[in-house]
C-alpha cells in the first residue's frame, strides 16, 4: 500500500479513497473566475482543485480563493522556486513543481524548508517532454525513463527533509503511461496522481484517460486521477467519476445499465435511458437500475439490478432482480419507472 | 495466441487485425433500413455486421442484403434453431446462437451440422443474464460462472463437429467482465469476442467500455470487440476505433495530442483542437500532431509529436519534434497549421 500524504483537509493514498482532480483554466489573480471555476467543479465532485501560479499576483490571489473555497488547492510552479514559496506563504495546501526547471539545488532546498515548514505536501514527476536528460540518453522515451527521473526528483526532495511526496509519470501515449505507472508502483510507495497528459479533445481523450487511469486502478495502482482533456475543466471532473464507478472505486450512485438496442427492441428506449441517467445523477445512494429494450431479453439480462424496465408491444414491463411485477402503459412509463425508483431508494434507508 | 476463424472475407483470431463490430438496429427485413446502416457503418470503419433474426422473413432479407453490402454479416438468433438453418441458407457470415434457449441437444446438432455445411463459424457465449443454472449455482455471478457456462457451450458445438468458435463472456460490471476474459483466455484458445454488455448511454457507456476493452486488449487479451452503447451504432463503431487506437493496434491515422490549458494558454485552443480534430479524420497515414496552450510548455511537452503548435502573446509557434521554427499570425493559424499538415503527410509518402 502507498504511503498516506495529507493535503488540506483529505488524504492521498495509504488506502485514502482515490481523488479527483481538475486544473483551472483561469489565473488565481483573475480570482473571481477562478473561485467561480473551483465551486462549479466542487459541486461536480472534484477533490482537489490545482492552477498555475506565474507570478506575485498570482500566489497573493491564493488567500482570497483559500478563504471562498473548500477543497485542497495545489499551486503549480514552473521555473522560479520564490512563487512555490510565496504559494505556501498564502495557503497553498501542496506545490507541484518541476525540480529540473526551478535552478539547481540550492533552490530546491529552499523550497524543500519551505515545505517543512507549513508541513505541505509536494508533487513531483516527469512527462513524456520533461524527462531529466541522463535518463532520456540512456533509455530513451521509454517506461523506464519516465519512472527514473520521477524517482530521482523525488530523492531530490527526500534529500532535504520533505517526505510527504505524490508522484506522477504522465505520457500521452496510453500504453506508456499504465507501463511507466507500473514500473514506478513496483519500486516506491510513494501515492501516485494517475493521469493521460495531453490526451486531446473530450472525445478522444475520454476513451485514452478512461483506458490509462481504468486499467491502472484496476489493477489498485493510482490514488489521485486527474482527466486531462482541451474541455471545461468541469469535463474532467465528470469523466473521473464515471471511471471510479466503473472499476467500482465509488459506490454510492444510481447506476443504470441500458442495453443498445437491436431489432428486438419494442420502444423508444435512447431517450427514455438519458433521461432517467439524468433523473439519478442527484441520488447520492446505492442502486443499479436497467433500461432494456425488450421483455423477451430484458429483464433476464439485466437479473443483477435491483430495478428495471423493459419495452413490449404498447406497454413496458417493471421488473425486480429479474422478476416482472407490473405492465406499465407507454404514457405512464416516466412516472411510473421514477416513482419505483424513488420507493427502491426510500426503502434502501 | 488464439485460433483464426474464417468469417466472411476476413479473420478473427489468430493474429489477424481485431475486427470492429456493431449491431444493427432495424430487423433485417426492414431491408432499406438495414442496408443504409450496414454501408453508414463500412464508412466509420466497422467490420463486421450484426442483426437479429426473428422470423423467416428476417432470414430471408439476409440474401438481398448479403449482396448489397460488404462486411461479413451475423445472424443473432433465440429460442428458434430453424432461424439459425435459414440465415445460413440465404447468406448469414456467422451465426451468434445461446444454446441454453434453443431447446436441447437435437438441434443444436442439426444448427452444427448446417455450420459444418456451409462452413461457418458460430459465436457462443454468456452474460451475466444467460450463465448456464448449474454455474450459477455452484459459482454465482462470478466469472468462473461466466467463463465456465461459455465453454459448455462452446464444447457442444466441439462435441458436433463445429471448431470454428468465436466465444464471449460479458457482464454489465466492468471488474466482472475483465475477470471473466481474463479467466476464459487462460483455458482455451477460441478467439474472443470482447464487450461489456448493456454498458449504459453514450456518456457513461463509453467510459465502460473503454476500461474494459481497453484494459483488455493493453493485455494480448481480445480478437473482436464490439462496444455497446445505447446510442446509434454508428457511435459504437467511433468508440471501438479510438479504443483500438488508444492501444496502439490501429496505426493508420493523424493522432491529436493536445493540451487541457491551464492559466498559462495563451490563445482559444479548445475549439481549434477540435477543428483540426476534423480536419485530420480524413486521413489514413500515421502522424502524430500536437496542440498546445503555450510556447513556454508545450513544444517541450509535445517533444514527440511530429509536428506541433503552440499558442503565444498574439501568435502561434508552429514546431517539429519539439524544435520551434515560425511563428504564425492568429488569422493565419488554421490555413498555415493545416498546410503543414498535408505537407507532412506528403513527405511521408
């Protein structure tokens, strides 16, 4: 099990439940839109909120969102080790910097004090394009490239006293990243932010984090996800906690399991499964529920879920474990089914 | 490595390319409906065809279609094994057949005998809803039941003649269905058949989907899959397609990696990445572009893409390999990034 690293208000690993994570798209200096951006995704679920920190302006803005927001904010660095400092001064809860970008040593060290002395956690890591230049050399763009140098920013900071260390090694290539995040698993336990860096527009890069950070956590590797897409932030929130749900990482939800339809399907089934996924997704309980196209193979299909429905020839069929109880007429169906639903969820109590 | 099965004009198994699959929505009788959906189909890259056979008159349409369209077309059959003897007579490629519902060895004998006939492979297999009594008995919704329920099947077709099996064990739970590949792939060699059923609506299916095909076949483990969604087909076969590249076992295709912009970006990436998202879908050659938010970040971020842009204080830097070499003006930047583009596409030539 990896090691348990606070943060603000939660925990990350040592068997903590697994974070999301988003990063903003404003600037903390542009501190309304930032606080705005860091609620929204607060109330889709999001764990931990990160943005840059560029400059003064930026870290000062970091008191104001401390005091406006709830959730842990890391404050990403680049280049000049003073704003990590100035990031802890405002109240930063973890620094995420680049140890191979902020000058030497010396720097790091500094920072390292820094840390001890607000006790904050950091993240280090490497991605595909800053892997430290002795690795790159001896094992090219490989697993191994990618996990070393992680490690070796890593010892950079045990070194000068900082032990509370998360660790990524993001590619953007998905067979990449799940074999660089099991190298390093295997060889530290330090708790590790999964994630598919670059991974491209909502579309595509929903399948390629779904993959990466699905088969890894699969696997119990990963205990902090970050989604990354060129979507709203609020995107990568969403699609984080459909991944927990579906390696079964977060529990209490309404699941709907819906089939494709074929040629047996007897109703008008697409819309009528959007609209009760979105009817459930307030329910924060328990409950798999099915949305099936015909009563032939519906309900039998679907036997594992607590509640179902099913299209026959002008009525659909509600059904429990499997079990058909009560033909329902077309124009009854949304009220009937929601009703069910709500009285599974009551008597769950 | 699994057994290569003849199916139609292509393989499945055995080394072959994993073959992309989707279900038809109209019965085959709607013949119109049927053939527009197959060819709309062969369009977005699918590879094989599959509808359900419900009475004579859907087996019969099997003929016309077979002629019209190109891909091998399957025949999903229940409960009635003269269905499964006439969509092999008018042209079925496969038939898909539970012979739990099919009632009793006799014509499970006599739907063999007709594969052995017209030599065609069969497709057998469990979900959660269909796992033989005595498995579920002695081994619950496990997917040992799964697994064991489907071999069964597949050694009843053995037991008559038939080799050429295609098997599949699929569940709604996605841990379940990852077990159960896992499990059967360790104890045959049939080629097989990857999915997680009734996985729900485009959104949430998706992400299913793609951790556990993707999972799957990151593995060695899979020779066709066919994602199921409720959702057009269409969209099943886009997902299917990101999915086989995402792992690398589709190569001819113009991959986007692009960024999730942070306060950093410097320009309106999100819709530009997803402009020349369109742009590169029509491609079929192997490159690897990137875009990104800021020149500081992301030519070194995307030091693996082929070729690159990244946005500035009121230009964009066009790179390769990482390496800067012009600058663009804004109003440029989608004439001059798309040139490049086709230019090296024709240098790859």
């Amino acid at each position: 099990m990896s090691k348990k690293v606070k943060i603000g208000n939660i925990f990350i690993g040592g068997g903590a439940p697994v974070a999301v994570q988003s990063m903003m798209t404003f600037r903390p200096s542009d501190t309304k839109n930032t606080i705005k951006q860091i609620l929204a995704l607060e109330e889709a679920g999001c764990d931990i909120a990160r943005f840059c920190v560029r400059d003064e302006a930026d870290a000062k803005a970091i008191k104001t969102i401390r005091e406006k927001t709830h959730i842990p904010l890391v404050a990403d660095i680049h280049f000049d080790y003073r704003l990590a400092v100035a990031a802890a001064e405002n109240g930063a809860d973890k620094i995420r910097i680049n140890p191979g970008n902020i000058g030497g040593e010396d720097k790091i060290k500094i920072v390292a004090d820094c840390l001890k002395a607000h006790k904050l956690p950091v993240r280090v890591g490497s991605n595909s394009g800053s892997i430290e230049k002795e690795f790159l050399l001896a094992y090219g763009r490989s697993e191994k490239a990618l996990a070393e140098s992680a490690l070796k920013n890593a010892a950079l900071f045990e070194k000068y006293g900082v032990g509370d260390i998360v660790v990524s090694v993001k590619a953007s290539d998905v067979r990449l990243t799940v074999a660089a995040y099991r190298y390093i698993a295997a060889r530290c336990d330090y708790p590790l932010h999964l994630g598919v860096t670059e991974a491209g527009t909502l579309k595509s890069g929903v399948v390629k984090n779904s993959i990466g950070i699905g088969a890894l956590l699969l696997q119990g590797i990963g205990d902090t996800v970050r989604v990354s897409l060129s979507a709203a932030p609020v995107e990568e929130v969403r699609a984080a906690k459909l991944i927990l749900r579906s390696v079964g990482l977060e529990k209490d939800y309404v699941e709907l399991v819906s089939c494709p339809t074929c040629g047996r399907c007897e109703w008008d089934l697409i819309p009528f499964a959007e609209k009760t996924e979105k009817f459930v997704s307030k329910f924060k309980k328990p409950l798999k529920i099915a949305v099936m196209g015909c009563v032939v193979n519906g309900p039998g299909e679907a036997a594992d879920a607590d509640l179902g429905i099913a299209g026959g020839k002008g009525f659909c069929m509600l059904f429990k474990k499997g079990v058909p109880y009560k033909k329902v007429a077309y124009e009854d169906v949304e009220k009937e089914f929601f009703k069910e639903i709500e009285n599974c969820l009551r008597s769950a109590d």
